[in-house]
C-alpha cells in the first residue's frame, strides 16, 4: 500500500523518511556547481574583454585617429531595447538593419534560452546574475542564513520588474509605427548607443553612482534583489521560461523531505513541496539537484519520467546556443556592423549636439536620407 506521507503525524512523517533513507539509494557525489561557476566566471572573462577591446576602440576615436583595433560586436549585448525595435522591424520589413545586428543576435539567443533551459541565462551566463551571486555569499557569510522579504511585500515587489518589461515592450510595440522604428533604427544617436552607454558609466552622474551603491546595498541585505525585483530583462526571461518544456521534477516516491532542495534554494521557492517547478522566479541554478541527496528524486526532465536531461547536458547546451548563435550570425554576416571606422570618427567629435541625444525613446529630427536607408512602403 502507497503511503502520503504528507497526511501522517510529523514524527511518523520522520520515520518514514527515515526508512525512505534506508531503502533509497544514495545521490552521486557529482555536482554542477563548480562547473557552473566556471561557466559563469568564463562568460564574465568574455564580457570583460569585450569592455577593454570597446574602451581602447573609443579612446583612439577620442584622440582623432582611425582605431586599430575593432569594434567588439559583442558589446550590443547591453543594448536591449535597440534589439527588440530592431527584431520587430526585422519582422515587419524582413530587413535585418546593419547598425546593431548582433544586438538582434544575442538577444535571439538569449530568448531561446528562456524558451527551452529556462531561465538559465541568468545563472549561467548574466554577469550581473554572477555578481548578485557574489553578493549572496558575502549576504550569507555575514548573516549565515538567507533573508527573504515576507510574502506581502515579496509579490508587488515582483511585480515592479514585469510594470518595466510591459512598459519597454508595450512602447515599442504598440507605441511605435514603422516610420518611428526606422526613425530610430538609423538616427545618429542609435549609431553611437553603445559609446552613449559606455559614456554613461565611465562619466556617471553622482545619481547613477548612488543608485548604484543604493542597490548593491539592497542587493546584500535581500540577495537578489537586483534580479528579484527590478530586472525587466529577468521578467522577459521569466515569463518565456512558462513555455520551457524542460523543468525541475521531484519524485514524490524517493523524496524523504529532508527539504534541503529548498533550504539551498536562492529564489526561495518550495521545491520539497512541489512535483513541478514552475516558478518563474527559477533561474535552473540546479542547486537544489546538487543538494537533493536521494538517487533520481530531482532531476531536470520534459515529463515525470520521459526525456530527462543530465545536468552536464544542460551545460553543455547553454554553451552550445551562444556558440552556434554567435556563429550563424558571423557567417551569414549578421554579427559586424556597418559603421566604418571613419564614420564613427565624424560622430565622436559630434556627440554632444542635440542629434546625438534622445528623450523617453523620442529621437530627435535629423535628416532621414542622410542617414539611412528610404523608409520601406509595406
Ligand atoms: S528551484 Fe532549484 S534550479 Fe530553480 S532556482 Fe531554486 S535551486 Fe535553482
Ligand atoms: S532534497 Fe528535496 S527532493 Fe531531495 S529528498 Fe530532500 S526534500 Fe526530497
């Protein structure tokens, strides 16, 4: 006869977990996490190279001479929105603009991530999901044990993330029409995006810096708060990661609710309580599985008991997305932009007129035939 153990007395609950134990056998002594971690810090090596190789291209700019170094198309990383204008007059033109192609790329691939490995960008691949993860540790060394903000302040907090991503994504796809999105695409101040946003940093204002310190503070005394609360990218991820096939599964038959899949859980979700994860809070970190000590009790799989996936496959998938993605795109040349070296030397001199600036999205008027392409018909 089956036994729920969940409706027994809590010390017979322990009893039956105990003999789970006996019976059960033991998890491999295999976990991901130190190579998760390499993962990570490979990816942040990438991105920190990418910042040197852009910092030297700008500098030379700034000193008047053609750079003799490129310009790292991987940089259009951290130009989001442009992305998405551009992917949504991809869709509406069929045209795959040539100024910010592998920002179209990179947030493809980081799309399809959510879709199939859920949210697994972020603890995989995101450099500032690695740093909040940095900011856990020294959270948990100082405290020794995680804080969590209570329910009623947890989920309209959560919800602030999602009011960005609708506003980002409402704005650009029903605010703008295709005049606004070439408008755009083609301004001088889309071209010059990525030096704006490095500008932005390296010239910051003594209100971005103290914002900054601001979260970092938040992000320490309630881990994740960056990621929980505010990322609109996490949110965009989150809500692609519901459509994710593959999920965390707990074999209620072997579980001895010890609960430390939920006890190591950093999104605090109640995996010894749940068959399925499908919280969109789960960023596939895999630390439970790590955790779980009872052979096959979590696992990453499509279904119960069909198509799982080893947590080494997992890995070596998420490699594999940005290695082919990445790849595609240089082949079939989507990844270099168009900008010569020449044309970026003419708007470094220029980036403080008012072309070069933009407001709430609105780019100023400048002339359209000088600058790009005529405006498609259909
Ligand atoms: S449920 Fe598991 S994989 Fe998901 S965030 Fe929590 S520990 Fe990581
Ligand atoms: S770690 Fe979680 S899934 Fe594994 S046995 Fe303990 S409670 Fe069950």
């Amino acid at each position: 006869m089956e036994v729920d153990v969940n409706v027994l007395p809590q010390k017979k609950q322990h009893i039956v977990g105990e003999e789970k134990k006996k019976k059960f056998a033991k998890a491999d002594s295999f976990r991901i996490g130190p190579y998760r971690r390499l993962i990570q810090v490979g990816f942040l090596l990438v991105v920190l190279w990418i910042g040197v190789e852009f910092v030297l291209f700008v500098s030379q700019l700034e000193k008047g001479i053609l750079p003799t170094i490129d310009r790292p198309p991987g940089v259009e990383a951290f130009l989001p929105i442009s992305a998405l204008i551009s992917l949504r007059y991809w869709i509406l033109t069929g045209v795959l603009n040539n100024i910010h192609p592998a920002s179209v790329v990179l947030f493809l691939i980081i799309l399809a991530t959510a879709v199939f490995l859920k949210k697994g960008f972020c603890s995989w691949v995101c450099p500032f999901g690695w740093f909040s993860e940095m900011l856990d540790k020294l959270h948990m060394k100082i405290f020794d044990r995680r804080f969590h903000l209570p329910r009623w302040l947890d989920y309209p907090l959560r919800s602030l993330k999602y009011l960005l991503m609708f506003f980002f994504v409402w704005a650009v796809l029903v605010q703008m029409n295709i005049i606004d999105l070439h408008k755009f695409i083609y301004s001088p101040y889309n071209r010059v995006a990525d030096i704006k946003m490095m500008k932005f940093f390296a010239e910051m204002s003594s209100a971005t810096f103290w914002t900054l310190v601001i979260l970092v503070a938040l992000s320490t005394l309630i881990p994740y708060f960056w990621c929980r609360y505010l990322c609109p990218y996490g949110a965009l991820l989150g809500m692609l990661s519901w459509l994710s096939p593959l999920k965390i599964h707990r074999n209620e038959e072997t579980c001895t609710d010890c609960g430390l899949c939920t006890k190591v859980c950093p999104s605090n979700i109640k995996v010894d309580k749940s068959r399925v994860v499908w919280s969109d809070e789960c960023h596939a970190c895999l630390q439970c599985v790590d955790a779980c000590p009872v052979k096959d009790t979590l696992y990453l799989s499509v279904t119960k008991r069909r198509f799982r996936l080893s947590r080494k496959a997992y890995a070596f998938i998420i490699i594999l997305l940005f290695l082919v993605g990445t790849s595609v795109a240089r082949l079939t040349g989507h990844w270099q932009n168009g900008i010569s070296k020449e044309e970026y030397l003419y708007h470094i001199k220029r980036l403080d007129d008012p072309i070069y600036l933009h407001n709430q999205g609105q780019v100023p008027n400048y002339e359209m035939e000088k600058w790009g392409p005529p405006v498609p018909t259909h």
